[in-house]
C-alpha cells in the first residue's frame, strides 16, 4: 500500500469513530505498525488535517473535516452501488428516489476510469416484486419526524387486527428484506415500541417536539434490546419459554 493511499485509509479510519482510537488498533487494520502510525499521524498534522490526541490514549478527528467527493475507493464505490440498488427496491418511494438521485450525483463527481464500476456496476440486491407489504401512510413524514425529533400521532393496527391510537416519539427505522420498523418511545405504553410501517393505518406528523433527546432515547433504546437479548439467551440455554422483556417488544 502506497504512503498516500494509506493515509486516507488512516482519515477514514477515524472519521468513522467518534472516540478515540489507539495507535494499536489503526496499526492492526492498516497492517503497518505502530511506529508508522505515530509518523503517519504526525505527516497528517503538519498537512493540515486536525487530528487530535496523543501516543497511549488515541487519535480522534474533529468534525466537520472531510475529503473531496472524488476520494472513493472501487470497493467504496461498489458499496454505494449496492446499497443504493437495495433501498430502492425496499424503501419508501422517496427515500427510494432519492437512493437513485445518489447514485447519478456519485457519478457525476467521479474520474471517468472509476464511473463505470458504478455506472456499469455487475453487483445487484435481489429484488421480490410485489412481496413487500404496501405501506398506507406517508412513510417519508415518519423519517422526517426521526431527523427532526418530533411526535407522530398514529393509527396502528396489530398482527390480531386490533386498532389502537398511539401517540409515539420516533427515535430510528430498521429496514428488514420485506417489512420496515419504526422504533419509538409509546406514550400509551410508556415503554419502548416497535411499529411495522404497513400496520400504520393512519398518521399526522406534529409540531411539538418530544422532550427528550433522540440520542439519548436511541442508547436508552439499545441498552434495554441488549438486555433483552441476554435474557433470550439465558432463557435459551436453560431450556425456558420466552422471556418476559421480549412479549409486546412489536407494539401492542
């Protein structure tokens, strides 16, 4: 690996990262060692890019530093390719418009040797026409109340068909191969909830914003599926039933 390809391996290494990360552990993913690093890091700071930190505690890069749009890897690339091609087969038709508005504004940006890898790309998501269930609402406004931490009030109907009114603090969505799921704090239940988009039987986004920080709510949020999941396996390795923290985690 050439110097200069090293050392944006070594930026991208801590972009992705907001702690600090050790010498040790960028010399093991860049395969050089921790000595290099040192200097490496040194180079990086006298050109310019702030990186902070020091020998022993870890190197971190403050925000708001990045890399022109042409810095893209083949493998980078491939990744977006991939990517885009999934979410527009899975997503909400906005979201999913957008994931091809990425893929022509990349191309746009890149050198022309790299642009057929994306272009031209032999890479795919498999696609299952008519196999994912057909949302009702407006699926865009629940990702619009994530980013802008805001309430929804929606209509929810469960796997029985039972109807419920819920007023709900959306924190994230997880897109699975045929369902979405919205993440959110249930005022009703005053609990943690998972909500199936295609079960949204009716929806109006708020204005007021829920009083809490959506960071926060998410650790919170993982913390409690953490725990969940380490009582699925004790439960699992002792031969019981299921555990008590998993029954209603799908809104009911």
């Amino acid at each position: 690996m050439q110097r200069a390809e090293r050392l944006l391996d070594m930026i991208q290494s801590l972009r992705r990262r907001r702690r600090p990360v050790t010498a040790e552990t960028l010399a093991s993913e860049l395969d050089v060692s921790v000595r290099t690093v040192y200097r490496d890091i040194g180079a990086l700071v006298r050109q310019g890019v702030p990186v902070r930190g020091e020998a022993g505690i870890g190197y971190v890069l403050d925000a708001g530093f990045d890399l022109p749009p042409l810095m893209l890897s083949p493998d980078e690339i491939e990744a977006v390719l991939v990517g885009m091609r999934w979410l527009s087969e899975r997503a909400d038709p906005v979201l999913a418009r957008a994931a091809e508005d990425v893929v022509s504004k990349v191309a746009a940006v890149l050198p022309p040797h790299l642009r057929p890898i994306l272009l031209d790309g032999a890479l795919f998501a498999a696609s299952h026409p008519g196999d994912v269930p057909a949302d009702q609402v407006d699926v865009a406004a629940v990702r619009a109340a994530i980013r802008n931490g805001r309430k929804l009030s929606i209509q929810y109907s469960d796997e029985s068909g039972h109807a419920t009114q819920r007023m709900i603090w959306p924190i994230g969505m997880t897109f699975y191969e045929r369902v979405r799921i919205v993440i959110a704090w249930c005022e009703l239940r005053q609990a943690f909830r998972h909500f199936r988009t295609d079960r949204l039987t009716g929806l109006v986004a708020l204005e007021e914003r829920y009083p809490a920080r959506r960071a926060d709510l998410f650790r919170r949020w993982q913390k409690e599926e953490e725990r969940a999941k380490e009582e699925w396996e004790r439960c699992k390795r002792e031969g019981g039933g299921l555990p008590a923290s998993a029954e209603g985690s799908v809104a009911a």
